[in-house]
C-alpha cells in the first residue's frame, strides 16, 4: 500500500511540475508581449507567485517518492539515476536560464511606471528565457519516457542528451524566427 502512495505522489509531482512550466510559458509569453509597467507586474506575479511555490514543492514531492520507490522497491537502475540527474539538471537550468534573469528583471519591472524602457523589453525578450523553458520541458517529456519505458543507464543518458538538444534546438528556432520575422516587417 505504501508503494502505490508513493507513486500516486510522485505522478501527483509531476502533474504539478508540469503546471508550473505551462504557467512559467503562459506568463512569460504575457511579459514578453507587456509594453507597460502594470501588464508587465501582473504577468510576472502571475509566473513567480506560483511558479516559485509549485514547480520546488512538486520537484521535491517527485524526489521525496521517487527515493522511496527506489529504496523500497526498484533499487538504483540506469533509468533511475539518469532521471535523478536529470531533475538536478532541470532545476539548474530552471535557476541559471531563467531564475537569475528574472530576479534582476523584477525589481526594474516593480519601479516602471507607464511604458517599459527598450531596454527593459529587451531585458524581457531575452533569448535565453523561452530557450530554458523549451529545455526544461524537453527535459521532463524525456523523464516520463524513462519512466516508461525503463531503458538501460546508457540508453537514458542518450535520451535525456537528445531531449537537451531538442530544447536548445527549438529556442535556437524560435529565436530565430522572431528575429527573421521583425527584420522582414521593418
């Protein structure tokens, strides 16, 4: 019975992990778009009142269950230990890619009055946000395919490799095409 608490919690964690990124994307696309001081303030209340309480509470409800799975029951396989790995990752980039950025954005975003400054949407547009985002989320569809699927420790790694680049990938292309595109219109 412990078992299947243990896992409707850690199912429970990832459901709240995904929350978290899709309101994280919602709001960033909403601050990426905010021209003035009081759209850009809602969306960044929005993105880290609940991203910054939901996406740690769930990261540890995944880890909490999932170590007791493994402890109890599934002991330390490849699949396990690369998706272990793999939070550690996910939480990095969540808090270099995007944490660091937003913490020094915020502040500014707090004291805009009326219109932002260029700079500050520029701040708000940098490349490096949608990219840790789209990494994060590869990240955590490659996590449930391990779960899944349970592959060897190398094929996991091969996995959760390709899903980082899948990510860097997609942020390359939608940089790049927000770029193509404002250059064409002027």
């Amino acid at each position: 019975m412990a078992y299947h608490i243990a896992l409707y919690l850690h199912i429970l964690g990832a459901f709240g992990l995904i929350a978290a990124i899709m309101v994280e994307a919602i709001s960033l696309r909403g601050l990426r778009g905010a021209t003035g001081g009081d759209d850009a303030r809602m969306w960044l209340g929005i993105s880290r009142g609940i991203v910054m309480r939901l996406a740690p509470a769930s990261l540890g409800l995944i880890l909490l269950s999932g170590l007791y799975m493994m402890a109890t029951s599934w002991g330390p396989r490849g699949w396990i230990l690369a998706a272990l790995a793999s939070l550690v990752l996910l939480a990095l980039i969540g808090a270099f890619g995007t944490g660091l950025r937003m913490a020094r954005v915020g502040p500014a975003i707090g004291g805009a009055p009326g219109p932002l400054s260029d700079e500050l949407r520029g701040k708000l547009r940098d490349p490096i946000l949608p990219t840790s985002l789209l990494i994060r989320s590869a990240i955590v569809l490659a996590i449930a395919l391990l779960m899944t699927v349970k592959p060897s420790g190398l094929a996991s790694l091969i996995i959760i490799v390709l899903a980082v680049g899948i990510g860097l990938l997609a942020g390359q292309l939608t940089g790049r095409s927000r770029h193509e595109y404002a250059a064409a219109i002027g």
